[in-house]
C-alpha cells in the first residue's frame, strides 16, 4: 500500500511493488503530486529493475517540498508492448 510520508523537510511516496506475472519484469513508477487544487506541484520516476515474478520489492521516491495537503497518483509503467506501442 502505498502512502504519502511527510517530515519537516517535505514529503515522498513510498510503499512496495510485487509481480504477480509470470517472468521477470522490469518497471518505472511514475508519481505525480497536486496540490489541495489539484494542480501538478512535482513529479518522479523511479525504475525498479529485474522484478522477479512473485517478488515483492519496496520503494521509496525522493523527498520533495510538498505543501502539506498534496496528494498523489501513481502509474505502473511497464514499456512498450510488443508491437512497439
């Protein structure tokens, strides 16, 4: 599950990722954060290489200063399909 974790230097997106396919994976989360608006304030990519299948794996994004409110969303990037789109 992820959540939205903050200090008093800002704010990151952390959680875990676990592959339920059934070879090794390689993936990019793509966070975004918006402010109480809904306006994109930040964003981040973090790659998560050789995902095992069955392998849970943790991440955390890096500490940005975020307005107290933010909140985020999160797009599982696998790349491109096999017919290259």
């Amino acid at each position: 599950h992820p959540q939205l974790r903050h200090s008093t230097d800002g704010g990151f997106v952390s959680g875990a990722v676990e592959n339920t396919g059934s070879s090794e994976e390689s993936v990019s989360l793509e966070i975004r954060y918006y402010d109480a608006g809904g306006h994109q304030v930040a964003s981040d990519t973090v790659k998560l290489d050789q995902l095992s299948s069955g392998a849970t794996r943790p991440f955390a994004a890096p500490l940005r200063k975020l307005p107290a409110d933010a909140s985020y969303s999160i797009y599982l990037n696998h790349g491109r399909n096999p017919y290259g789109n």
